[in-house]
C-alpha cells in the first residue's frame, strides 16, 4: 500500500480507495449488492416504517430502480456526449410497447422475457440512430428541439394507431417475467427487486467500463470542445450517434423491464413530464458522475412517490389545521419544483449535487479560464 | 435563392425581393385555395380555410419571430418562449374579465362590443397589459436565466430553458388549474361575404394586425440605431461589442421586442380560440420553432413565412379530417427540412459551428 499510513481509518480509507480503484467492475458489484440489502433493511428501521411496510417500500424500490436505469441512460447522452435529449421518453415507450408486442394476449405472440430486453433495447436504438443520424450532422442544439418533437409525437402515434395499439387503452395483461424457477406475482414484490438490483448492476457496470474506454474518453472530449475533438481526427457524428443510441437502448431497456412488471403499456406513461423528470434527476445527481445519477434518480424518484404523497396525507390526518400546508397538494407541485431545480441548479451548482470530477473542472473552467488545459487533458487521454 | 437575413441593409434590390415575396405570397394562396377548393368541392368552405389558415398562421409568426431573433442573436433555442406566449393569453384574458372592463362593459362570456370605439378602447388596453408585461418577463428570463450562463457549456442555458418552461407552465397550472378556461370574445360572430363564406372580421383583424407588426418590426431591424446593434450583435459578438455596441442592452432589448410579440400573439390566440389552457404554449412553441427552422433560422421575414406555411399543412390536414395527426406532420416537416435543407427556406447556408 502506497501513501503515508497516519491512523487506522486513513489506513482502511486508502485500502478502499486503491481497491476500488483497481477493481472497478468488482466495487460496482459489491456496492450494488450493500445497496441491495440495506434498501430493505432501512425500510423496517422507523421513520420509513411508518409510511408504508416493507413490501411496498421493495415494490417503490424496484420502481425507482427503472428511473436509475433510465437516468444512467440519458447520462450517456446528456452527461458524458454533452447533447439535450429532451424526448428521451421516446425511447422508453419504444422498449416498452416492443415488450408489450412480444409478450402478451394483444399480439397473441409470447418470447422468453430475457430475449424480449434485448429486442426493446435493439428496437429503440434503432430509432435513436433513424432520430440522430440526420440531426446530429447539424449544430448540437437542434437535437434538443427534434428530440423535444419526437417525445411529443410517440405518445401521439400509440394514441392514434388505435388499430395496432389499442389507442388510449393501451395493451394490457403483458405478461411478467419468465425466468426458470422463479415466480413472478403481482403479490411478491421481491422477485422483481432482485431482478431489478441485477439489471441495474449490468448497466452500471456496462456504462461505467464504456465511459472509461476509448469510446468514453471520445464523448467527454466533445463535450468539452467538439472543434478541438474533430481536428484531433475524431468522428463527432459517429461518436455522437454512438452515444445517442446508447442512451436510447437503455431506455428500451427499461422500458421492457417496466412493460413487464407492471403488466400494461399506455400511452399517457410516457408523455414529455417523464423526459423532464429524467433529465431533472441526471442534473440534480450530477451530470456525468454514474453514482451520483443512480442517487439522484433514486432519491427523486422516492420523494416523488412517497413522501409528497404521504406528506399531504400527513397533513390532513393532523387533528388540527395548519394554514397553508394542509390546503397545499405537494404532488401538484413536482414539476414546479422540477423547474426551480433545473435552474437553480444550473445557475448556482451545475455540476450537480455529486459532480464527477472531470465535469466540475470543465463547467467551472469559465470562471477559471483554464478550458484548454481540462480539454487537452481530455483529448490527450482520448488519442 | 440569393436572399440575405433580414439583416441586410435596405437597398434598391430591397424593394423588389419585398415586391417579389408578396408575389410568390398571394400565388401561393390562390393556389392553396385552388387546392382545398378542389379536394372540398366547395369554394365556400375553401375560403374559410384559408381565412383559418391565415389567422393561425399570424399567430405562429408572431411566436416564431421570438425564436427566431433569440436564436439569431444568442444561438439559444428559448424554450420558455412558448410559455411567454401562453401566459400571454392568459394576462389577456385576466385583463378582460377584471372589474373595470367587466363592469363598466358588461362583457358576458360571449359579450359582443358593439361599440366600435369602445372595442377598439378595450383592444389597445389589453395589448397594451398583455405586450407590456410579457416583454418584461421575457427581459426578466433573460436576465436571471440565461445571462449568468452567457460563457457556460452550451447545454446548460438549454436546461435552464426547460427549467424556465416548467415554472410558467405549473405557475398558471397551479392558479388556474387544468381546464379551458373561456375568453370573453370581443368581435361579432358575423363578419363579409367572400366567395361564399362568412369570413368573421376578427380573421382580418388579426391578419392585418400581425402584418402591421411584422412589417414595424422588418423597418425597425433594419433602419433603427438598436436594430443595427441587434444585426451586428447576431453576425459577430465579439467584434459588434468592439463597436461599441451594448451586448447587454442589446440582447435585453431582443427578448424584450420577442416578449411583445408573443403577448400580442397571446392576445390573438384567446380570440381566435374561444379559450386558453395551460400547456397550450408548449405545443405552440414546437410548431412555431419549427416554422423558424422552415423559414430559416435568424431570418424575421423566413420566420414569418414559415409561420403561415405550417399553419397551412395544419388547416390542410385538419380539413382532410386529421386533425390528430397535425402535430406529427410538423414534426415530420421539422425533421425532413433539417435532412435536406437546414439554412430554411430563405436562410443563408451557415456552416456548422461547434
């Protein structure tokens, strides 16, 4: 062990560190398994008991864990390549509706669950390169706009082809997932957070080695200057494309998963305020930083879900009337706070609450004034 | 297709590409209206249509003019602007159905001003609020949202955009709630006989109104000490500001003009529609961005043009019947211009800059 030992626990922080820093994949995998059974310790531990028991608390959990997937998903996109996808529940839908097709009494077809992931993930990374192979040619902005368009539009589509999609309905009774020896039921929450913690893991570990490779390197260098990154003999449009398909199957991704545990697609899951909730949670986690969106998006998610809701049930199960709160629906207050984060955030912390390093040092370069120096860092380490 | 930005100087050539546009315009309605005449079998209904379209489309110009000068000016997609334009429509209506107009009006909910003067008194009050206020909020966006990020990696003046969108959008949703809400509609329901059809008085007002606008705004681009700044600013930032020019001022003064317009849109808009909802900006700021993108982004006459070509595919699509579908043919439009041509229709080829 190299460094200084000062005292015991320097002694183990520095051990942690080295191996954390030697065995990447490894950590993510242990961390992800301490994750996995504390989530459903903590939930038995007062205050989290009294809002709701335990099981509900692991079916929250495996919900919340498709926002960590999809968060990790637009990470890519927005955190590590740089571009606005502001339509990326697109892509959700995509995966979703491509399960929903093969694995349910609508379609009357029913593939094996694992190969259905795939196929959503397939499907909507097609989608992503047909999206960003034309617009990614053009200046970086106009993907913010096509893709607003495009979140728009899906929903629309699987509203109006009510011949192939059931219209509003949507298709119900999907089928849960078939995997040997396991039985998946609406009653047993766990079977589904088990399932949930092992897909999280494969696409933390996937992403995490991908942003460490070449390829990741090259998308953190056009983050920081594409003209730079292109005169260095990058190819900004595949790399970017790359990246924006990524984004896209992992969405798919989620979507099947999500298709699959709740049973039903419908159109109205998938309108523009998931995208903004998404992107909400990558900003707020700390764009680029994997940990920090998973957190974001795993926090944002359970104050969403349990706590505005249980705070006005709160409130109006108080004996007495407290003036404003009491009157106040906090869910109805979500986006709005949404809103304020986006912009505080950006405005006075855009690194997000867990920066990674690298993209606190660029965002805060215009202050500091040493880009070229972060950026030729970043290039020389992608060449 | 030769024709500068509208930044170009007025010049002899000047007065003839005008001469020209207008051409290319009114050809382009006889022959939309040739079209609709044919696939309707009626002359009547046709007419009405184009009235529609035209109405719709001076709403979408005025909104996409606001797109278009911010992009040009600061290269930033002002998502919020959709919002400025729905908040608008509702400043208009809170301004027609508060006490003094209310009562000393009477205004119904369908309350008709017979009165000329006083409609025309109460038509320059709620423009007035509406134009006045909106410029204001959009300076003040401007101001607190993305001036401080003025130097800050592209992406984030886009997330605080959005952030920005989704204040206004959950503000009003969180005062007025989700419904439609009803405007009191000011003009007569009757209106002239053209080719058959009653064409209401209000399509022509807001017709000429927004020309009148479009044509002040051009002359006030091109001719005027702030519009040369503005012209400069958007060509060359650095080198306008070493000519002295107030980048602040400047790019304050183009969300101000922007804010105008999308209120006097918003005025128009609750007229025109009967009601006002919400989250009726955010749809109309993706068609009207698309319109800029269409007429070429940067260029105020492109952006006006684009207005009126989307609002023609919509009244066309809605007048096959599929009005559903309208939202999808403008995007499909957006990403098929973006493919093949994405200087616009008249924009200048503008090499990608990273």
């Amino acid at each position: 062990m190299t460094g200084r030992v000062k005292g015991r626990t320097s002694l183990s922080r520095a051990t942690l560190r080295e191996f954390v820093d030697v065995h990447r994949s490894t950590s993510i995998l242990l961390g992800m398994a301490l994750v996995g059974v504390l989530l459903p310790l903590i939930a038995l531990v007062p205050p989290f008991n009294i809002f709701q028991n335990q099981s509900v608390w692991v079916s929250g959990f495996s919900n919340a864990g498709v926002f960590v997937l999809l968060a990790l998903g637009l990470n890519i996109v927005v955190g590590l390549a740089g571009l606005l996808d502001l339509g990326y529940a697109a892509f959700f839908a995509i995966g979703a509706y491509a399960y929903a097709y093969g694995a349910s009494p609508f379609s009357g077809q029913h593939f094996p669950f694992i190969v259905l992931l795939v196929v959503g993930a397939l499907v909507a990374a097609t989608f992503g390169v047909l999206l960003g192979a034309p617009t990614l040619r053009l200046r970086g902005d106009y993907l913010a706009i096509v893709t607003l368009g495009f979140g728009e539009i899906v929903p629309i589509v699987f509203l109006n082809a009510d011949k192939y999609t059931n219209g509003t309905n949507g298709i119900g009774g999907v089928y849960k997932p078939d995997i040997p020896f396991v039985e998946f039921t609406l009653l047993n929450p766990w079977p589904f957070y088990v399932l949930m913690l092992v897909l999280v893991t494969i696409v933390m570990i996937l992403i995490y080695r991908l942003t460490e490779s070449r390829i990741g390197r090259a998308w953190m260098a056009i983050r920081e200057d594409e003209l730079a990154a292109a005169s260095n003999g990058l190819n900004t449009v595949t790399t970017k494309l790359m990246a924006f398909a990524l984004g896209a199957s992992t969405a798919g991704f989620a979507g099947a998963f999500n298709a699959s545990s709740l049973t039903s697609v419908d159109p109205g899951q998938f309108l523009s305020t998931v995208s903004f909730t998404i992107l909400a949670m990558v900003v707020l986690g700390g764009m680029g930083n994997i940990w920090g969106v998973a957190l974001g998006a795993f926090v944002i998610y359970t104050v969403q879900i349990v706590f505005l809701k249980q705070l006005n049930t709160f409130f109006e199960g108080l004996p007495f009337h407290v003036p404003v709160l009491s009157d106040v629906n906090f869910v109805q207050y979500q986006f709005l706070l949404y809103g304020l984060a986006l912009v505080l955030m950006m405005l006075f912390r855009p690194e997000g609450l867990f920066p990674s390093q690298r993209r606190k040092q660029e965002l805060h370069a215009a202050d500091a004034a040493d880009t070229e120096s972060s950026a030729k860092a970043t290039m020389e380490e992608a060449l | 297709m030769t024709v500068a930005r509208s930044s170009s100087p007025a010049s002899a050539p000047g007065f003839i590409r005008r001469f020209r546009l207008v051409g290319y315009s009114l050809i382009g309605i006889v022959a939309y209206f040739l079209l609709l005449a044919f696939m309707l079998n009626s002359t009547a209904t046709a007419a009405q249509q184009v009235a529609n379209a035209l109405t719709l489309g001076a709403i979408y110009a005025l909104v996409a003019l606001g797109y278009t000068m911010v992009y040009g000016i600061i290269e930033l997609i002002n998502f919020a602007h959709g919002d400025v334009f729905m908040v608008g429509s509702f400043v208009a209506l809170w301004t027609l159905t508060s006490d003094p107009i209310f009562n000393v009006v009477g205004l119904g909910q369908t309350g008709i001003v017979t009165n000329i003067a006083l409609l025309a008194g109460i038509l320059l009050l709620t423009f007035t609020v509406s134009m006045v206020l909106m410029a204001v909020l959009n300076m003040g966006i401007e101001r607190f949202a993305y001036r401080p990020l003025r130097n800050a990696p592209k992406v984030a003046p886009l997330i605080t955009a959005i952030g920005v969108s989704l204040i206004l959008q959950n503000v009003i949703q969180i005062i007025v709630g989700t419904g439609d809400r009803p405007v009191p509609q000011l003009f007569p329901t009757d209106g002239f006989q053209f080719l058959g059809a009653n064409i209401r008085y209000l399509n022509l007002f807001i017709f000429l109104v927004a020309l009148v606008l479009l044509y002040g705004l051009q002359q006030f681009v091109s001719r005027t000490r702030l519009g040369r700044a503005m012209r400069a600013t958007a060509q060359d930032q650095q080198a306008a500001q070493l000519m002295g020019v107030d980048l602040n001022q400047t790019i304050a003064m183009t969300f101000l003009i922007g804010g105008a317009l999308a209120g006097a849109a918003g005025v128009f808009q609750g007229q025109y529609l009967g009601y006002v909802r919400f989250d009726l900006g955010f749809n109309a700021g993706l068609k009207a961005f698309t319109a800029a993108v269409l007429g070429g982004i940067g260029n105020l006459t492109g952006a006006a043009l684009g207005g009126f070509l989307i609002a023609f595919l919509e009244v066309f699509a809605a007048a096959n019947g599929q009005q559903r579908w309208s939202q999808a043919i403008v995007f499909v439009v957006l990403i098929v211009v973006l493919v093949f041509r994405p200087a616009g229709i008249l924009g200048q080829q503008i090499g990608e800059r990273a």
